[in-house]
C-alpha cells in the first residue's frame, strides 16, 4: 500500500481530470508536513466524562461542543450527543481542522450524563473471515466490559460502511433494543454518525 512522502499515511490514486491524483485512505487532509507528535490533550477527549459534558471550545467560532479525534489527526465537532447526533457547522471549516482545540475548564453536567456514558464504547478489535465480521468492543467507564458482535459484511457494506470506518471510529454509542442492537459511531470519512443495526438472532 503506498503512503504519502509527506504525512506518512496511506493513499491510493484515483484518475481525476484524468490524471492520477493520490487520496488520503483516512478520509483527512494532508498539510505537507510530518506531524511531530500526537496532539496532547487527545488522551483526555477519550474519557467517559468528554462524552457527557462539553468538552471544548470551537476553534473557529468559540461555542461550546463535543470535540473528537482519532488517531490520524481528523476531527469532528457536535452541538449535541445522541441521535441525530447535529455535526456543528464549523467541522468543515478548514481552520476547525488545523487550529488548535482549547479545553473547557468549567463543564456542567448533563442530564442523565452517567446513563449515557454507560453505553459508550471504543472498538477493541474487528476482523472480517468468510463474509462475516466479528467485532469486539470494550467499554470506556468499564475496561472489564466487553461485548462481542457478529454480522454479515454484506449488512455493513448495505449500510454504506467500511470495515475501516469501524477501525478508524474513535467511539460508539451501543444501545440495545428489542430484537435488535444499534451501534452509532463517529465516521472519519465522512464526518458524520453512522449508524449499524445488529439483530440479537445472530448475538444471543
């Protein structure tokens, strides 16, 4: 897989206006130069309390929002958690992609903010064997709690999702209904909430 001489990431070309022209895998942009560390606050945005409160400033326009970013640099901002999970306007702003992101100080708590956090995961691990993915998720207020899935690539691909979208989501929010399980995660990519929906026949 070829990477990019600037950033280092992984790349594929696709033939544009007829010439090929290399894209970022992870969905970013590249600012053509190496990154010289992991942001430093990355490590505090990935605990349970940054998805109950507010967690940050906008860079661009100074609202308080819930900021987060994966382990290739991309961000993404929301105005509130839960769905329709609404993206604040000033995720596409290239500035909210680059500038830096300050901490909020002083949070208040939210509403029903532990319950939430309950449900929050991160994905421990995915992998994919004769059409099929299992995928394992451990709990981010727990580390002793894991949950296996099972579902047909087929079902992720009808859903317009990749195995990556997966790999690269910094978390999921697991709710489990009747019959059935819905897993929304974070999606690099596109910079929206995806949304999967695993029936409990497959995972008793």
């Amino acid at each position: 897989m070829p990477t990019c001489d600037q950033c280092g990431e992984k790349i594929e070309f696709r033939y544009m206006d007829g010439r090929p022209t290399p894209i970022h895998q992870n969905g970013g942009w590249c600012s053509g130069t190496k990154p010289n560390k992991a942001p430093r606050n990355r490590g505090w945005f990935r605990t349970p309390e940054a998805f109950t409160d507010p967690n940050a400033l906008c860079p661009v326009c100074g609202a308080s929002v819930f900021y987060y970013q994966n382990s290739f640099g991309s961000r993404v901002f929301f105005d509130d958690l839960g769905w329709p999970w609404p993206k604040h306007p000033c995720t596409d702003n290239p500035i909210a992609q680059s500038a830096k992101v300050k901490r909020l100080k002083k949070r208040k708590a939210r509403k029903g903010a532990s319950a939430f956090a309950a449900n929050i995961y991160e994905l421990a691990n995915a992998n994919e064997c004769d059409g099929f993915i299992e995928a394992k998720f451990r709990s981010l207020t727990n580390m002793l709690i894991v949950r296996t899935f099972h579902f047909p690539v087929a079902n992720l691909e009808a859903a317009g999702w990749t195995l990556d979208d997966l790999r690269a989501a910094p978390s999921f929010v697991i709710r489990k209904g009747i019959g059935q399980t819905v897993l929304e995660f974070i999606s690099v990519r596109t910079k929206q909430v995806g949304r999967l929906v695993v029936s409990h026949t497959a995972n008793p």
